[in-house]
C-alpha cells in the first residue's frame, strides 16, 4: 500500500506532540489526525497522508469499538483505530490498514 502526495493548502497550524491532536505511527513518520484527515509534515508544507488502493488485514481477531483500548480517530466518513503502529478500518465485514 502507498500513500498519495497532495499538499494541504494553507495549514495554519504547526502539529506536534503537544498540539491537541492525535498522533498516528505511519510507517518512518507521524501523521496528526485533524478535521477528518491526517496530516504529515513533507518539507516546508503539510501534506494529507492517505493511503491508496484497498489493503485488508488478515487474521485480525480482535474488534475494535468504543472501550477497546485502541485509540480512535476520525477519517473522512468513517473511525479508524490505531493498532499496532497502522491504522484499521472496517469494511464489509472485516479490518482494512490504512
């Protein structure tokens, strides 16, 4: 899975790890949940860091859920949980990384 590269136009606001939002692991960086997206820090601008394409997780037993320990964050039209340094959604009966 691959992310895609489009730049947030006019990011006012400098993310970090007292900022209030939500860090993410992302594989070698951190994204910061913030308005129903995540961004990352690319150069001199913010980026929203979305995967493309559809990868499921295999053999995920466990389900996510309100209470489940797993921090949750908003994404678009849906909640993603961050488990295991990715994020996991639901979809059509099972767990997508993303």
């Amino acid at each position: 899975m691959s992310t895609l590269h489009h730049e947030h136009p006019v990011h006012e606001h400098t993310h970090g790890p007292d900022c209030g939002h939500p860090e993410v692991p992302h594989g070698d960086h951190v994204d910061y949940a913030h308005d129903g997206h995540l961004h990352r820090r690319h150069a001199e601008h913010w980026d929203e860091c979305e995967p493309s394409g559809h990868v499921a997780h295999a053999g995920h037993e466990h389900q996510h859920g309100e209470g489940c320990g797993h921090t949750s964050v908003r994404h678009g039209d849906h909640v993603d949980y961050v488990h295991e340094g990715h994020r996991h959604a639901a979809h059509n009966g099972h767990w997508d990384d993303h």
